[in-house]
C-alpha cells in the first residue's frame, strides 16, 4: 500500500486480466490470432496456477476477467476458475465459440457467477459453407443461444470478417437475427499469428469492404434497438494506427496457457524481450517491476516520427507487434501510420488485395490453424516476412 | 425520463456495483468495461438496493450529509443513472 506523502512512480494498475486457459481448440481457423508455434510450447498451468494468478491479478486491482484460450471450455476446471473469480469481485467473461457448451456447464457458469458470454461464429471456409447451407455449425449455434438466453446473458455474437466470408455478410446478419443476438460483432480480421501468415488470402478488397459496410448500414436502420451492430475495419485501410492495447502494460495483461505473463495476445514474438512466468513470478512485480512490462511504457522508446508526433498520447505509435513483423523493429511507428517511412509495406498488401483473386504470388495454400500446422510454422526462421 | 418517486431502484441488468480499493472508488462493472462512480455518485448508487424508493434514497442521503439540500442532485444522478442503464425500476 501507498503511505501518505510518499509518492510511488509505479503504472497504474492494471483493469483487464486475459487468461488464455489453454491452446486447445476443436477449431482450425485460418484468421486465428493465437502464435503459429503455439504446438510446440510447455505444458498448462494447473489450477492451482490459475487461482493464484487470478487472486494476483485481483489484488493488482484487476476488474474485468476475460477466459479465452484456443477454446476455454476444453478446460474441465473452468467451473472452478468462474467460481473464484466471482468471489474474488472479477466481472469475468467468457470467449468461446460455443463448441463444447451445454446446459450442464452454463448451469454451472451462471450458478458460479460468471458475468457475460461472448460467442464466436469461427467461420473457417467450411463451416461457412455449413453455415450457407444451414447445416451443424447454424444447428450448434441455435443451441449455444438458447442456452444464453435461457440463463439471461445478453447474446453477443462476433464474427470474424475476411476476404473469403465478407460477402456474406448479409447472410451473416440474417443469422444473427435468427439467433436474437442483441449485439453483434463485426471485426475484420486482424493479421497477427495465423491471419499473418493467411493474408494476402483473408485481407478483403476495398470494393468488397464498402460493400459489407453499405449492407450493414442497411441492416441496421432495419433492425433498429433490437440489435446493436459494430463493424471494424482492418487497420490495413487506414491511415493512422490503432491505440493497440490502450498502450503497452496500461491497462491490459495476458498470461498464456503455458504461464507467460505479457502485455498484449502477441508480444511473446517480439525479439530482445523475456517475459516472466507466472510460475517464478508474482503478478505484482511482473506488472510493475519486469523489463519487459516497462519496454515500451511511456514514450521514451519512442522514434521519429512518433517522438515528435502531436498525436503521440493518442495511438501510442500504435501496435509494436505490428512494427516488428511488417519493418523488423518493434520500436518503429506501427506502419499503418501514413507517416512511417514504411506506410508502402502496408499500401503495398493493401493494393495486392485489389486483385480479384489473391495475388499470383500469394501462397496457393491456405494455412488452417492445428497442431502439424504448427510445428512446421515452428521449425521455420523467425524472420520477418513484410 | 422522469423517475417517480415511489419507484423502487435496482442495479441495471448485466451491471455489478462495488467498491475498489485498487481504485479508492465504487465502480460500475458491465461487459469489457467500468465507470468509475467516485464521490456523490458511488454514495447515491450504493442507496440502490432493490428495496429503497428514490425519496428513500433521498431521504437517507439528507440525513447521512445533513445541513445541505441534495433532492435536486440526488434526482438529476439517478435520473442520469436511469438513463443509462446502470439502474432500473425494481422487476416483479
């Protein structure tokens, strides 16, 4: 605790705990944002692990608790960690494609207290085609929301949009009426992990994006109230970078299935930086004392042209996971920014995407996100492909 | 929307109210995200209990802080509150 009169230099505390429970999943999506080498990574934290981070984390003065993996439901302690996190004070939410949920274990989650749903609708291009011709994954997500609403959690859906499904958008729409959903979101994909490597075969036209933003717009004065509908554009359209994270180690801190504590979903790919464990590590220190929490705190690390940017304190300069991958520095502007002297590694993708079909030299092949998949991401050179 | 008097308040749906020490303030939690309710607002809002109508509310706060006339503040809040969501009439 603060004594009076002495001021502590210290971040504030963090507001979001992610907890990434593990990289399991039943889905194989090719926008996931989970790290490619995710196959080849140490065992998962036991539940002992996962009540102390999450007593850690609240004493931090965490609030909001987001249970996400891979797929959280594949961890048969989740009762367990909602029941904590409830008595803890946590609002805790949960981040699930739905597979795997049944009347047992939402009983459970309500009862336990968990806060709030969000259900995914992982389009990969089979079960889209599933979806379009009204097949299991629609019969699978009529279940999972009746279920929610049977146990009074707002519906919320979110929908991954890429090239291959952003055509459908009126169909996807359409579902989610059918569904109820109360609100509904449409984020295109953004390209870390999977989608990076996926993207010159997910990163829409600019055609194409008018068009789903024309019909959602259209949808909405339809359906009113009755449906709140988001739409978020790639950042690869625009031309100012987004305030990734809210600032790196501001408000947000995610500890993976393997107990790495980091500052976003993607930074254990940032070169030069070792992140804590939570099994060595008490949160306190990592949020507050580790170097790679305090790496890019504040806008010392800063170079032109964010040092001397007006619009510093406002994006941050933006994402360093995406200054890595695209120009090989994490302390470069993020590159989205039309004043990064590497804004063209950006125009360029983003003029690829013009083509009618994905460029020539794309890869043939989409990479769907699983274990074989993934060790051979694994065994590749870790250099950054722009 | 003007409240009446006589209705009685509880927490809006999908909305947790508590107190932060982290943040030395009472909080309004919903789905990936918080208002902070510092001062005035987190003592008017931890009135709201799902048995206290707004003159009760009133009524508790002028004689918790006596000496000043808070109808007119306590009104505009909850009606404010109300609006929001993060507080309703109390439900069957």
């Amino acid at each position: 605790m603060e004594k009076a009169g002495f001021v502590q230099n210290r971040a504030n505390p963090p507001l979001w705990l992610l907890a990434e429970l593990t990289y399991k999943c039943p889905l194989h999506c090719v926008f996931c944002y989970n790290p490619v080498d995710y196959a080849t990574y140490g065992a998962e934290l036991s539940t002992g692990d996962w009540l102390r981070v999450l007593r850690q984390g609240r004493e931090l003065g965490a609030t909001q608790l987001g249970f996400s993996g891979g797929e959280p439901l594949m961890r048969d302690d989740l009762e367990t960690l909602v029941c904590e996190a409830r008595r803890l004070g946590y609002y805790s939410n949960l981040i699930t494609s739905g597979v795997g949920l049944n009347e047992q274990r939402i009983a459970a989650f309500k009862e336990g207290g968990l806060d709030h749903i969000q259900v995914s609708f992982q389009d990969s291009t089979r079960e889209m085609n599933d979806f379009l011709s009204s097949t299991r994954t629609f019969e699978l997500k009529r279940k999972v929301a009746k279920l929610v609403k049977k146990y009074d959690y707002p519906m919320v859906l979110n929908v991954v949009l890429h090239r291959l499904n952003i055509d459908h958008v009126q169909q996807i729409l359409e579902m989610a009426e059918q569904l109820e959903a109360e609100y509904v979101e449409l984020a295109n994909t953004q390209y870390y992990g999977w989608a990076y490597v996926n993207r010159d075969q997910l990163l829409p036209s600019r055609e194409q994006l008018q068009r789903a933003e024309e019909i959602t717009n259209r949808f909405r004065e339809r359906v009113g109230n009755r449906m709140k509908i988001y739409f978020v554009v790639p950042d690869y359209y625009e031309n100012r970078p987004k305030a990734c994270m809210n600032g790196w180690g501001a408000v947000f801190l995610t500890v993976t299935a393997d107990g790495l504590a980091l500052p976003c979903h993607e930074a254990r790919m940032l070169p030069g930086l070792t992140f804590p464990n939570v099994r060595e590590h008490e949160l306190g220190w990592i949020w507050n004392d580790s170097p790679g929490f305090n790496a890019y705190r504040g806008d010392a690390w800063m170079k032109e042209p964010c040092r001397s940017c007006p619009e510093k304190e406002k994006d941050y300069g933006g994402c360093r996971c995406q200054a890595y991958m695209l120009t090989g520095e994490a302390a470069n502007a993020d590159p989205v920014c039309d004043k990064s002297p590497y804004h063209k590694l950006v125009t360029d993708a983003v003029e690829r995407a013009q083509s009618p079909r994905p460029h020539a030299e794309a890869k043939p092949v989409i990479l769907f996100r699983d274990d074989k998949n993934s060790r051979s991401l694994a065994g590749r050179e870790k250099t950054p492909v722009a | 929307m003007a409240l009446d008097e006589n209705t009685v308040l509880e927490i809006g749906r999908h909305y947790r109210f508590q107190w932060e020490p982290a943040q030395q303030a009472h909080v309004l939690l919903y789905p990936e995200g918080m208002v902070k309710l510092p001062g005035s607002a987190g003592e008017i809002m931890k009135r709201v209990n799902g048995a206290a109508t707004v003159a009760d509310i009133v009524a508790d706060l002028e004689h918790a802080f006596p000496g000043a006339d808070l109808k007119g503040d306590v009104i505009e809040f909850l009606e404010h509150a109300h609006g929001k969501g993060w507080i309703r009439a109390k439900q069957g």
